[in-house]
C-alpha cells in the first residue's frame, strides 16, 4: 500500500494513468489468487516438510532395528533369528491407571510399571537366553530406545497420512510445528542405542558415577530390587551410598532402597541427599551443578513419592544436587563436561554433610540415574 501512494505521489498532474491501472489490476490479481490459493499452497509446503520427516523417521527406525538385533546375536549367541520377536515388541504399549479416583493410584502406577519392567525382562531372555545378567540389562535398554524411535516414527507417520487424507491445516500444522522438538527427542533415542549395546557410561549415569566414586573401596550389600548400598566412614560420620547395581543398564527403584535404609538407620539419620542428572535451560552450560530441596529423581512417581514420604516420617531433611545437561546429552555417551561435574558433585556432597550432619550422624547419599557402565565401586 506504502509502495502504491509513493508511486502515486510522483505521477504528473495530467498524463497517462495506464501504467498505475495496470500495477492496480496485476496487484488485485495476486491478492485474489492468493486469497483462494495461498492456504492450499502453505499446506502443500506443510505437508512436504512433515512427509521429509517421516521418510527420515522411518529410516531411523528401520537402522535401530537392525542395531538392536545384531547386538541380540552378538551377545545372546542364538540360533534362531530374532527379528520376529522383536517386531512384535514394537506394538508393545503401557495403559496408565484411572487417575479420577487418585485413592491408591501410586501404588496401582507402582504395579504396572513393575509388570512393565518384567515385560521387557521376559522378552530379553526369549532372544538372547545365553546373554549374561548384565548384557541382558542393556539389551532391555536397547529395547526400550528402539521402540521409542519406532513409536515417534509411526506417531509423526500417523498425523502426516491424516494431514494429507483430509486436507486439513489444522491437523497437519499441530506436527509441523512441534517437528524439531520431535526430531531431537527422536535422534536422542536413536544416538542412546550406541552406548545402550556396547555398555557405555551415558549422560545420566552421571549420579551413579557420583555414588560408585564414593564407594570405590567398600563393600557393597544388596538393598532391594537391582540396588546395592555401602557403608563409607567420612569425618566422624557415616555415608550410606545407594546406587543401581551396574555396570548394566539399570534404575533400580531408589526409593524403595533408601525407605528401608531410613528405617534401618533412623535414629541416627539426619540427612538423605540425592543426585541426578536434570535438563538444562538453553544458555546453560553442560555439566552446570546445581543445588536445591526435595528428591532429585525423575521417576513417574512411586519412587519419590517413597523417599518423601519416608523423610517426613522421619522428619528428615532432603537435599537434591543436580548435574545439568540437555535431553540429548543424558541418552548418548558421557561428555567430558559431565564426568569432569562428578568430582565437583562430590565436593558439594561433602560440604552438604559436613553443614547438614554432626558428627555421629549418618546421611543417604542416593546417585539416581541409569548406571550403565557405572560398576559398584
């Protein structure tokens, strides 16, 4: 419009207005062209971008698949081929419980994810029944990181197909612009499976680092389901060290451990601290430390629920470090920044005891994370 009035300021008085008439016509031309055709236009240029990454998306999965079932024959020495089994786990899905009635409703998440946990333990020692205990650990995490590669695949393959099925702005629009949040998290999972078949330390076993530093010369005891706890004396004071068993691709249920630990100790109990590895805020660095309150712990629930609820019980005070790092940092093999952050993590450990416990006292001290390629010490 600004165009227009400056091309009309500079026209003569009298003369020939054929060239404006023209410019007008040609300019409510393209308006009326795009006004009809400029939405079918975007959604062309829409759905081509979602179809780029759909192609990409399948090519990954089809690579993770193959990853993981040359790692099965690998380390499972099977005579049979396992490529059925493991196409069948893709479909694999978890119902959450009814949440209307919240009465119970940890213990209930607590109880489907335990069947969870044994789902992918039995299909495991389907395929690769001559695998050892802490192979099959990983290939379980294998698992998990191929079916979330396949199921981001068949997620964004589902809103492409209906985008283009119904020609819809609204439907096709939802994905495109949530596309490069997908594709990190889908690159993500598809980097893990490196590290996850091969027993790498990655990102977030930065805590289990921590706690497995701290042990490094005492004995370990199991404490629950795959956790393991060591006792280590530290200026008068005693530290209870609890961390998945490794080096295998283990969580454990840290909560469940460091409950029955408070009990144990509850007398002398004065402060349970956990660490963990957390997602950092863009613009900030990788292996940043941070301290704070509560449970560090990023379970979907009962775990922390456990640990909180055993604290104010207790009435014991909860300290949570935290190691930062982005989404794809804590999938894929440890940085050097990261590992670099554990003596610094320790040195903040030590520092919170020494202020937070007297001496006599005793503190939990908990590395939360997956410990693969983090042994007991």
């Amino acid at each position: 419009m600004i165009a227009i009035l400056n091309y009309v300021r500079q026209l003569p008085v009298t003369g020939d207005y054929t060239y404006l008439l023209v410019y007008l016509i040609s300019l409510a031309f393209f308006i009326l062209i795009w006004m009809f055709l400029g939405q079918r236009y975007q959604l062309y240029l829409w759905l081509r971008e979602a179809e780029k990454a759909t192609f990409r998306l399948e090519a990954m999965a089809k690579k993770s698949r193959e990853v993981l079932i040359n790692a099965i024959k690998e380390v499972g020495k099977v005579n049979k081929d396992p490529s059925e089994e493991v196409d069948k786990f893709m479909d694999f899905f978890v119902i959450e419980p009814v949440d209307r009635d919240p009465f119970g409703v940890l213990k209930r998440l607590e109880h489907i994810l335990d069947v969870e946990r044994e789902k992918f333990k039995d299909v495991v020692a389907k395929v690769a029944p001559n695998a050892g205990g802490e192979e099959k650990a990983n290939l379980e995490v294998s698992f998990a990181a191929t079916w979330a590669v396949n199921y981001i695949y068949k997620f964004v393959r589902h809103y492409t197909l209906l985008g283009k099925k119904t020609k819809s702005m609204l439907v096709i629009m939802q994905i495109v612009y949530n596309l490069p949040l997908i594709m990190r998290l889908a690159e993500a999972y598809f980097n893990s499976l490196d590290p996850f078949t091969k027993g790498k330390p990655i990102g977030d076993s930065v805590g289990p680092m921590v706690a497995a530093k701290l042990m490094r010369g005492y004995p370990c005891k199991n404490v629950g389901d795959e956790m393991v706890a060591a006792e280590v004396p530290f200026e008068g004071r005693l530290l209870v060290i609890v961390k998945a068993e490794g080096p295998g691709g283990r969580v454990g249920k840290p909560g469940e451990a460091i409950a029955k630990l408070a009990k144990e100790y509850k007398d002398r109990l004065k402060r349970i601290i956990t660490i963990d590895a957390a997602v950092k805020m863009e613009g900030e660095g990788t292996g940043q430390i941070a301290e704070g309150v509560g449970a560090a712990i990023g379970d979907p629930g009962p775990e922390k629920y456990k640990i909180e609820q055993v604290a104010l019980e207790l009435g014991i005070g909860l300290d949570a470090i935290i190691i930062k790092q982005s989404f794809e940092e804590a999938l894929t093999t440890m940085r050097k920044e990261i590992a670099e952050a554990v003596d610094k993590a320790i040195e903040v450990v030590k520092r919170i005891v020494r202020e937070k416990v007297a001496e006599g006292g005793v503190a939990i001290i908990a590395g939360i994370g997956n410990t693969i390629g983090v042994g007991n010490g």
